[in-house]
C-alpha cells in the first residue's frame, strides 16, 4: 500500500534542517518585523500568515512539479525574478519617501489594512525565486527520486515546513512588539530604523536579481 508520509527519521531530519533555514534572516522577516513595528502585532500576524500560505503555495508547486518547469523556463525564471525584485524595491521606496510599512513615528502614516498586510507577506514569498529554488533543491533531498508517492511525501514535507514556519514567524512578531516602544521614543532612530529597512530590502532585490536557476 502507497503511503505519502514520509518515516519518522525524515521528518525529524527535515524538521531540524528546516528550522535552521526559517531562522535565516530573509526579506519575508524584514517585513513581519516592519509591520508589527509600525502597525501593531496583529499586522505583524497577518503579515506572518500570508508568508505562511505564499509557503505553502511553493510546497504545492514542487509537490506538481510546477516549480520545476518555471526554473527550467529561462523567460518565466526572468519574469519571476524581475517582478520579486521590483516588488522588494517600492517597498524600499515607500520606507524612503512615504514611510509606507516602515514609518514608525508618523502620525499622519496611513494605516494598511489587514487585508494589505496578510496579501503583502503572500507577495513577499511568492515573487521570491530564492524561495522557488530552495524548495526544488531542498525538499527533494528528502524523497527517493524513484518513490512512488514522490508528489505526496513532497507536499506533506512542504506542510512540515510551514507548521514549523509558523510559529517562528509568530514569535519573531511578538519579539518585535516588545521592542516596537523603544524605536517610537526617537525620531531620530526611527528615521535610521526607516532607511535600515529600505537598504535590506533593495540588497534583498539585487539578490533575487542574481538568483540563477540550476539547471540539471
């Protein structure tokens, strides 16, 4: 009988391996952090939830086989790559010029809403081909190429990650929330905070520019 669960030694491996990759710094973090700084922790919340389902959609993705074929397209890793970038630097501009999701003593700052911040952490994953690279080249590592239920095991590794993604993201926000008070106290350190935040965000862009799809 197929079963799509992969043995408890490759959920544990996996599991260690993912969280040391989760706590890697990367543009999806940046954002969570601005969002609660700015706007609260339930913006921070929803912020980590859209990451979560942009996860989730990549673990879909190579669980089809999907993910593959946009890699192995060179145009269709071009247009990924070029709108993750530009994505990642208006949210660079909006922090510089409008403060956007990075402006944390504004009062005048216009509140998102939680919609905007739930489909803003979607968008940060998703136009990200770093994170289609790492899931066709990190799950696999864990499933027989020659496994019949492949797909299965696949789509199950990638619902591990995101059950372990989670409540990362969710203490990351808390984290940032009881820190949020000190950075309002000061124009002065919320103006830097603003441009630390824009500089990360346009070195995240030329980054995802960079990213080059492996091919077999």
């Amino acid at each position: 009988m197929m079963t799509f669960l992969p043995d408890f030694g490759t959920l544990l491996a996996f599991a260690v391996a993912s969280v040391v990759l989760i706590i890697t710094p990367g543009p999806d973090m940046a954002l969570q952090i601005s969002r609660t700084v700015n706007y609260g922790r339930t913006h921070g919340v929803m912020t980590s939830l859209g990451s979560n389902v942009g996860i989730l959609v990549h673990s879909a993705l190579v669980a089809f086989g999907i993910s593959v074929l946009i890699v192995a397209a060179p145009m269709a890793f071009l247009a990924l790559k070029i709108g993750g970038a530009v994505y990642l630097i208006w949210l660079a501009i909006q922090a510089v010029l409008f403060g956007g999701g990075l402006r944390i003593s504004a009062a005048d700052a216009k509140m998102p809403s939680l919609w905007q911040s739930f489909a803003a952490g979607i968008m940060i994953n998703l136009l990200n081909p770093k994170v289609v690279l790492f899931f066709i080249t990190f799950l696999p590592q864990f499933v027989a190429h020659d496994d019949p239920a492949a797909s299965g095991k696949l789509f199950v590794l990638g619902g591990e990650f995101a059950l372990l993604y989670l409540p990362c993201c969710l203490l990351l926000v808390l984290a940032a929330e009881r820190i949020a008070h000190l950075f309002k106290t000061s124009k002065w350190v919320a103006r830097l905070l603003n441009y630390g935040f824009a500089a990360v965000f346009a070195a995240f862009a030329a980054i995802i520019l960079t990213a080059q799809a492996k091919h077999a």
